[in-house]
C-alpha cells in the first residue's frame, strides 16, 4: 500500500474532502447541496477534531470527523468517515477508524471508553466494517434525520494500545 499519514485537516484539505463527500452515497443522501457540504466541514475543522489521511505527495484520500465529548458529552462520538472511492478497500478506512479511537482516549486522557457512532440503513458495507471491527448494535432509530432512513447506533469499548498508527 502507498504511504498514508495521518494529520490534522487544513483549510486547504477541504475543497478535496467536500469532493469525495459529495461523491459518495452519504453525500447525496445527507448534504444535497455543494455548499451544505462545505459549510458542515468548514464547522467541522473550527470545531471538532477533523483529520485527513493523506498520500506520499500530500493531498487529501480520506477524512474523519469526530468529537472526544461527542455522546452525552462524555464519550467519543464518530460523526463521519469518508475514504475516496478510487482509495477505497485498501486499509485507509481501517487506520483512520483507529485514529478516532486512539486519538479519542487521548484528549480524554483515559486508557478505556466506549466509542459510539451511527450508521445508516442503506450503508451495509459499512455496517459489515464496524461489526468486524468490534462495535455492537445496541439500537435502531428510524427516520432520526431524513424521513425514509434509519440509523443504527453502534458501540465498542476501546482500550488504549502502544504504538498505534
Ligand atoms: C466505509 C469506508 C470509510 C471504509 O473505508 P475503506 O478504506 O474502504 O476500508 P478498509 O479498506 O480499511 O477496510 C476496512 C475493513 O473492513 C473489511 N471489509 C471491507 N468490506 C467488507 C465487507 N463487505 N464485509 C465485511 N468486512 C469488510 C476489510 O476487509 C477491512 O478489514 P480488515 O481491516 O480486517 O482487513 C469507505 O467505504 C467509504 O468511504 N464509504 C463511503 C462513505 C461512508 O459510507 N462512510 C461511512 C459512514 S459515516
């Protein structure tokens, strides 16, 4: 696999997030317009925790959105994850999920917690993905934000580990 790293998202990252957003599933679903898109990510980057992974020459082929305190103000909440389609199925979403959780342990200064995140009914690969990855369904809401689709909440009790990423 090519050489990804993972750092914090710049200003400049996100014209390239808003694309591979807007191109996938999620995008068309949630955000119908460009400038919704860029508007949630430009919020995003002042006020979550917003990384990107990037290539050898630097430029965006995924993202992860996350906030430490995002569930019940106490808990990480995963709020989106987005590797770029022509990227997809090489490992970048699984490092990227593991950022959020270790990255996540660390601003709460904890060595164990339990993650939270919502996956919607149409996503079954993605569902598959965190199901494998150690997050259990523990509940469904249906309609919580567009009327025809439901959300399924997931959870995993995450420990910290040495030498992540
Ligand atoms: C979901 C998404 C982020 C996954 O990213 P990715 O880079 O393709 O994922 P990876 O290549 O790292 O695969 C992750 C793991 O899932 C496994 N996996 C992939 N497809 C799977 C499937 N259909 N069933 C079960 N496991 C699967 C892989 O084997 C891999 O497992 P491993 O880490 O044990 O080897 C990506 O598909 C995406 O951006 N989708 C569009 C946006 C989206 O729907 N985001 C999620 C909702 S917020």
């Amino acid at each position: 696999m090519e050489q990804i790293r993972i750092r914090a998202a710049q200003q400049a990252d996100l014209d390239a997030c808003c694309e591979m957003l807007a191109e996938s599933r999620l995008g068309e679903v949630y955000y119908p317009s460009r400038k919704m898109i860029a508007d949630a990510l430009e919020k995003a980057v002042s006020q979550d925790s917003f990384l990107v992974a990037v290539n050898s020459a630097d430029e965006p082929v995924g993202f992860i959105w996350y906030q430490a305190r995002g569930m019940f103000h106490s808990f990480p909440y995963l709020h989106m994850i987005v590797v770029r389609s022509d990227q997809q199925h090489t490992g970048i979403g699984r490092k990227l999920m593991q950022t959020y959780e270790q990255d996540s342990l660390r601003l709460l200064g904890a060595l164990r917690t339990k993650a939270y995140l919502l996956v919607a009914d149409f996503n079954d690969r993605a569902f598959e993905i965190y199901r494998k990855n150690g997050y259990e369904l523990i509940n469904q809401f249906d309609g919580l934000f567009r009327r025809n689709v439901n959300e399924r909440l997931m959870v995993k009790t995450i420990t910290r580990q040495a030498n992540t990423q």
